[in-house]
C-alpha cells in the first residue's frame, strides 16, 4: 500500500487565506473538547498510581485499605491493560458504524462511572474487576479520537493536533498530583479514605460533560450546522484525497486484509510497542518514583506535577515542528534518545543523588511523551482510506498494549531505596530501540520513494517521512 506524500522538508501546499480560516475554526470547534475528552480520561485511568501512595504515612491508601499486596496492585494494573487491549479495534469499528459524538459520549459516561465504583471497592477482586471494566470502556477513545481527526484534517495537519490532545495526557498527569495533593486533606472526610474521595471526585467530571460531548462534538464536515456552504464545500475538496470521510463504505475483508498483509506497518506497530512501556511507567508509577527520591507522602504527589508540566511544553513544541518541517521519524528518534539519556542517567546515579535524579525524570518524562504524537501522525499519513486508517490505528495501539503491560511490572517495589534500576534501564534500552526503528523505517522509505520514481512511477503516491 502506497501513500501521496512530500518529500521530507516540504512543507506542503501553500494554504490560501479561506483555507487557513476554515483550519482555524475547525481547531476551535473540534482541538479543545478533544483535548478535554482526553484529559478527563487520562486522569481517571491513572488516579490509580497516586491513590497507592496517598496517605501511605497514616495507613489510609488504597493498599493498606484494601488489604492488598504489591503484587496484587500490579495485577489490577495489568488486567486493565489487556481488556484495552482487547477492546480497542471493536472500539475503533464501532466509531464507524455510529456518529463519533455518540459513541465517545457513551464511552466518556461510562468510564467516568466505573471510576466513581472504584471509590467503593474494598478488596482486591473488587479493584481488579473493577479496572477491567475501565479498561473496556476506555479502550477506544484515543484510537478513536486519533482517527476521528482524519475526517477533518490532512496529513500534515494532524501531528500538532494530534499532539494537542496527546499533550493533555500530561497535563492531566500535572493536574492529577495537584488534585490528590488537594484530595489528601480531606481523609477521613464522611468516614472516607481520600484515595476513595479522589476517585469519586474525579470520575464525576467525565459522567457530566459526557452529555456536552454528546450533543456538540462535531461529527463530520458534511454534517455540521457551524459551516456555510462554501466552507462546507472548501472542507470536503480539500480533503478528497489525504482524509477518512463519514460517507465513506465500512471495512470489508479485502480491506482488513490488504492492511493486515502490509508488513511495512508492523515497523510502524514495533516502534509504536517501544514507546509504550516508557508512557504506561510513568503515567502509573510517577508518584511512587518521586516518593523514592526522598519526598513523602503528600508532598510527593505535588512533586509529580513538575515533569508533567515540561513534557507539556516539550510535546506542543516538538510536534509544531514535526508538522512544520514534515520530518516526524527524526523528531521522535531525536526525542527518544533525549528521553533514553535521561532514564540511563537515572539508572548509573547514585541512589540518593535526588536532586539530580529528579531533574532526569523531567528531561526523560519530556522525551518519552513528546515523540509519541509525531508516530502516530507518521502512521496516519502513510494510510489513504478510511477503513485502512481505523483499523491500522487500533491494531497500533493494540500492539503497543503488551509495551503498557510491560510498563507495570518494571519498577519494582523492593527497588524503591535503590532508584528503581530495573524501570530506568527497561525504559533507556526501549527508547533506543525506537530511536534506530524510526531512523531505519525513514531510511526504508526514502529507498521505496526513489525505486518509485527511477520506475517512472511520478503518479504514484510516495511515503511521508
């Protein structure tokens, strides 16, 4: 499968005054209810990591409540990785047969729903079946909202976009240490445990703004009221050939098949694997490693919102430049060393070098989730029908779901007074791996383009680097 693609450093067509105003009122209706969608979902799946650790000193956290082990956590972790796993393509399928502001309304409600549950669980079944559920009920919403950005921008559009709501992940994790730090004061408040009232308080916001989700997520350019005719028309034209459509036919076999036969997408899957152990290790384990750095208790979960807030910044930055200069493989082989280095140097300093163990955590933190967006924009812009993009997208994720699995089992908890070597080293050799992965896949597709071209194939649609 071939794609329409530019050369590395073009940036593209030049876009007319109409168009760059149509983009901006897309971004407007569409980036920021995105961003927040994703937001709200991040925080309620890894709540989990600072109800471990909240109110530890006074035996009022999750474990000491619940009489959980260790170990026992790690599998509540884990199970809901594999449900995510398992749902995410049906998810993705689903998304097509219904209007997107539907399904990832019901999608938004229910997560939000099982996650106030949790703040009723009293022993380990209860947690683990719990986040099964969640798992289930989250699986779809970033592939889905990943594909749904291919209804309403071209390729070299959806890095940055995808990177707006991408970044929320981290801006949740920033505002998730503040709200437990906040939620830690009110222990015991109603005869319940914070780590109860954290859950709670944050699933409520997902089950509200569902139903605004609902009615004002926009579904297609061909739907929406909010356009005039011309604009409506400029959306679709521009569009024809670099986008999924909502008129577009489902997925039949010899589709699935063609994508699932495309095996210069299992690099994309590999790379995609990679990066994932790095992003579910810290999404879950932040607090716990900032706790080993010498900070206690509260204090420690005000202590995750520094590297959440840089990887913000470094993510926005990185992928505005990605879209600008059309480079994404570099930019994320760039950012997965930086990120690889921070975990290395993590791992060789001295145990209690906090300080300076704490300032790799940033500059690790920034490298991992900042060349995530770029990745899955690279894939996007390498697929040029609806039904390819949504499947290879979900499988993608898919893949990468036994990379999160991986995450949770990595920094162990008779580590914690050693610097948790094993996670550091697991993530460093990862993020390698993605390194040499994307440069190799860039190579391979700059050798594809020229054999395209000394055959005479102009015609034909090059691959995006």
């Amino acid at each position: 499968m071939s794609c329409k693609i530019t050369r590395e450093g073009d940036t593209g067509t030049e876009r007319t005054p109409e168009e760059k105003a149509l983009i901006w009122k897309q971004d407007l209706h569409i980036v920021p209810l995105c961003a927040g969608i994703y937001l709200l979902c991040y925080l309620d799946r890894s709540n989990i990591g600072n109800a471990k650790t909240l109110n530890s000193s006074t035996h009022n956290d999750l474990l000491s409540t619940t009489h959980m082990t260790n170990l026992q956590y790690t599998i509540a972790l884990m199970v809901f990785l594999i449900a995510y796993a398992i749902f995410e393509v049906p998810s993705n399928y689903l998304l097509t047969k219904l209007s997107p502001s539907k399904w990832i309304g019901f999608l938004m409600f229910s997560w939000g729903a099982v996650t106030m549950g949790l703040g009723g669980t009293q022993n380990y079944a209860g947690v683990t079946a719990v986040r099964f559920i969640l798992g289930m009920v989250e699986a779809g919403l970033f592939p889905g909202l990943v594909y749904y950005l291919t209804f309403w921008y071209r390729t070299d559009e959806r890095s940055l976009r995808v990177a707006l709501i991408l970044a929320s992940a981290t801006l949740a994790g920033a505002f998730g240490g503040a709200i437990a730090y906040g939620v830690g004061h009110m222990n015991g408040t109603h005869g319940l445990e914070a780590w109860r009232w954290l859950f709670i308080l944050e699933g409520l916001p997902s089950c509200l703004s569902s139903i605004l989700v609902f009615f004002f997520l926009p579904d297609y350019p061909e739907t929406v009221k909010w356009l005039s005719d011309g604009e409506r028309t400029l959306a679709t034209s521009r569009l024809k050939f670099e986008a999924s459509h909502g008129h577009d036919e489902s997925l039949t076999w010899a589709q699935a098949k063609a994508t699932l036969m495309d095996w210069r997408l299992y690099a994309h899957y590999a790379i995609y694997f990679g990066i994932s152990t790095p992003f579910s290790s810290l999404s879950l384990f932040t607090p716990s490693i900032t706790a080993g750095l010498g900070f206690k208790d509260l204090r420690a979960q005000l202590m995750t919102v520094p590297p959440y807030a840089v990887a913000y910044v470094v993510t926005l930055l990185v992928s505005y430049s990605a879209d600008h200069f059309n480079s994404r493989s570099l930019h994320s082989a760039v950012m997965a060393t930086i990120g690889a280095v921070g975990f290395l140097a993590s791992a060789v300093l001295p145990a209690k070098s906090y300080n300076s163990r704490y300032g790799c955590l940033i500059v690790a933190a920034s490298g991992a989730f900042s060349c995530i967006p770029p990745l899955l924009g690279w894939l996007s812009s390498n697929l040029h029908t609806t039904a390819s993009v949504g499947l290879a997208i979900a499988i993608n994720i898919s893949v990468g779901a036994p990379g999160q699995i991986a995450g949770v089992w990595i920094y162990k908890a008779d580590e914690a007074t050693r610097g948790y070597p094993t996670g550091h080293w697991t993530n460093a050799a990862l993020l390698f791996f993605v390194a040499v992965g994307c440069v190799g896949l860039r190579i391979y597709y700059g050798l594809l383009n020229r054999k395209i071209v000394r055959d005479g194939g102009a015609a034909k649609r090059l691959y995006r680097y």
